[in-house]
C-alpha cells in the first residue's frame, strides 16, 4: 500500500476524477489549519499538507492498516505538520465495527467504512473495532481556527457531520465531500442548509450552485453563505 499510495501522491493531479479537490486545494488560505476525516493512506493528506505551508493538517485514519501506511508517507515526505488521529469519528463516544472489503483477494483500503444498516455493499473482509469520537468534543484540541475539511468516510458522512456542528458554526471552514446519491446526501444536504451553507460544485472549473439537473457528480463543496466570490 505504502508504494501505491507514493505513486498515486506523484500522478494525482492528472487524474481528472481529482480536478475538484485541486480545485478545493486552492481555497484553502496558505498558512491555515485544515482537518482531513478519512485520510486513508495519505494521498490528500500529502497535498492539503504542501498546501497549508506552516498550518496544520489533522489527519483522521481509524484503520490500524491505512493507518500505518499514513505514518510511512508522513516519514518518508517529512510532513512535519500533519497530525495523525487514529480515532473514527461520528456522532457519539461508542465504539464503532469498521471493514476493510476484500474482493477477489484484494484488499480495498478505499473502501474502509463503518458497518451500518445503511451501507449495504462491500461488506465481506476484515473488521475491526475502533474508537468513536466526536469533533465537537476535540474542538479545544485544535488551534483557533479550521479554514477548511476534507471528508471522504464511505456513506458516514451525516453523522460525522452532527458529531460536529459546534466546530462547523465556530469555524465556518469550507468542507470538501464525497457523496454517493443515497439519503446520506441528502441529509448532508439539509444539514448544511440548515446551517447557512451553500451546495457548490466545479462546472467548467468554476464553482457554481449545485443544480441536481445539470450537475452529475459525487463531489461538493459546502461554502458559508456570503464567504465566496467567483
């Protein structure tokens, strides 16, 4: 995994999949301090990282395996600013059963998710059980500001989203976020509604309103209200 996540890190800005999070990277203010929830094996965690300069960058990996891969990449890049948490993050303090997928004997570090009722794919492989926090709870943890989030964490991100409510209206960051087309979404959706965000995708490379007609994608960026000016 650790010489996978090596290339991936050198050839991730010709991916086209990933124009969107180049198009985020440069939202973030240098110098600031970001959180990345689900850094699986450091490919983001390496850009926000350059990014941000002298910020930091608190990566967030509960599997013990990604985790370790994360550790190697931060060693061998010298990422002297990011901060590894291995903690799952939601919205209570229970411990969650988290799976690696194994298909046809491959191990899909991507698709590490939190078993639940509502994920119904890729659910055979290796459990294990981590630690569940809160964002809200480590807030005082953190510098006095977060500019900006990353999230991919596979179909969990509503409830990362209320575990973190509190930092999200203190700090007001710019957030990042893979979304499958299921009723996570639009509970993401709502929530950001309700807390005076606006939905916006790249169109073009320019950041627009999501309209659900015209745009087919699976990532967005949730701007506060009255924050953004093409």
């Amino acid at each position: 995994m650790f010489v996978f996540s090596l290339f991936k890190i050198k050839t991730l800005k010709w991916d086209e999949s990933e124009k969107d999070f180049f198009y985020f990277l440069k939202l973030i203010p240098e110098n600031s301090n970001v959180l990345d929830l689900g850094a699986n094996i450091g490919i983001m965690t390496y850009h926000l990282s350059k990014r941000v300069g002298k910020g930091n960058v608190f990566a967030f990996e509960p599997i013990p395996w990604n985790a370790k891969t994360l550790r190697k990449v931060i060693k061998y890049h010298h990422l002297e600013n990011v901060k590894l948490q291995e903690v799952a993050l939601g919205n209570n303090s229970e411990p969650l059963r988290m799976v690696v997928p194994i298909v046809n004997g491959v191990k899909k570090q991507g698709l590490s998710h939190v078993i639940s009722p509502d994920i119904t794919e890729f659910n055979e492989g290796t459990i294990f059980q981590v630690e569940q926090l809160t964002l809200d709870t480590l807030m005082n943890e953190f510098p006095d500001s977060i500019s900006a989030i990353k999230i991919d964490v596979e179909n969990f991100e509503y409830p990362v989203f209320k575990g973190a409510e509190k930092l999200i209206n203190r700090y007001r960051p710019f957030i990042y976020c893979e979304l499958w087309d299921n009723q996570n979404r639009y509970n993401c959706f709502d929530f950001f509604k309700s807390n005076n965000y606006d939905i916006m995708v790249v169109s073009n490379q320019n950041l627009v309103t999501f309209v659900p007609s015209l745009h087919l994608t699976q990532n967005f960026i949730f701007i506060p209200k009255n924050s953004y000016h093409a």
